[in-house]
C-alpha cells in the first residue's frame, strides 16, 4: 500500500498486541469472546474498536469493527483478522495475527488514520518510523544522553557534566555509563563544530 507522499508514524497508530489482547481480553483457546478494546493516552481516551473473537485449539479469528473517517465521510469498517498459532518446545503455542492486506504473521497490527483497515508495519509504503528515527543531528545524541541518565536511575546531573554516581551502583558499571555518555558527548562536539564550519562556509 502507498500513502501517496503521506509519512506514516509509528507514534501515531492505534496498536493491537496479540500478547496484550489475550492477556487483557481473557481470551483461551476453544472460546468464543466479544467486547470494547480501547486505548488511552494521560488518561483520556483516543480510540475503540469492537471486537468478536473466535478461538479453536490451534487457529481463529477476530473480526474488529470501528469508525473510520476517510476522503469520503464517516464509514463503517469491519475487518477481519486471522489467527494461528504454532506449538512451543516447552508446552502450549504462539499465536499469530495475519495482516488483512498482506496475510503475513505478526505480533502486533496497527490502524494508521489514513488506511481503512489494521496493518503490519511492512504492508505500506514508505515503512514507517519512531521519532527517535526521524530526530537527527544533536537531538537524536540528546534523547540518547538523557536516556542513558534515566537507565541510571540518574536525577541528579545535566547534560553539561558527567553522569552523577546513584547510590549502591558498582564503579564498574557507572564507568561504563560514564564511558557512552562521553562518546555521544565527543559526537555532540563533532556535529556542532560541522555545523559552524558550514556556517562560516556560507555565511
């Protein structure tokens, strides 16, 4: 599928987890189930889908029915999505959905606002992205930086300094922290001295 120049962003789908589904919905093999799925953000809701599930030992299906607002008006969708499953070494199976446009299995389908029907990531064009793929430059090292503070469990320090040492964490494995920082830092350095070279270039 083409989204005709539209750049599709993973951030702004409604997400269907097979794993989620199951677990959330209470959905075992050899059931029959239907229900509201939802889906919130800071606690206002900013979807739904109706869902009918249909479950044998070892395949199924879900039918999701929803709203959708397309170039020409409110409509009504109905989509059908295929389950099966494979048997696991250890006892019980994985389950799979299949894309209603490409029939390829996955773990996650997600509902795009421009495209009728749920999807996998790979089944439009261009494939889409997380915003830490679309940040460039000093953002992206930034993200990177603060990120590696939050891992640290580090409230403390900024990104003018080192990483600040949390209390009960080994030196050996604040080093190593301490050690990434300091590249993304030498990359942070590297981008800003290229950005005023070409500055001075063209100014």
């Amino acid at each position: 599928m083409s989204g005709y120049g539209w750049r599709p962003h993973i951030e702004s789908a409604l997400c269907i987890s097979v794993r989620d589904f199951f677990s959330r919905a209470g959905i075992k093999p050899s059931c029959w189930a239907s229900g509201t799925w939802t889906w919130s953000s800071y606690g206002e809701k900013i979807g739904a889908v109706g869902y009918a599930i249909n479950l044998g030992n070892d395949s199924g299906e879900l039918r999701l029915t929803y709203n959708w607002s397309s170039d020409n008006g409110p409509q009504d969708v109905e989509c059908v999505v295929r389950l099966s499953s494979k048997p696991l070494h250890y006892g019980g199976r994985r389950w799979y959905m299949h894309c209603p446009y490409t029939g390829r299995r996955c773990l996650k389908l997600y509902k795009f606002g421009s495209i009728e029907k749920f999807c996998c990531r790979t089944a439009i064009r261009p494939l889409p992205t997380y915003a830490s793929q679309r940040v460039g430059g000093t953002d992206r090292i930034f993200s990177q930086r603060w990120a590696l503070r939050r891992r640290m469990g580090d409230d403390f320090s900024d990104l003018f300094g080192e990483p600040y040492r949390p209390k009960g964490m080994h030196w050996h494995t604040f080093q190593r922290y301490a050690d990434r920082d300091a590249e993304l830092e030498r990359r942070e350095g590297g981008y800003v001295q290229r950005l005023i070279q070409r500055l001075e270039r063209y100014g």
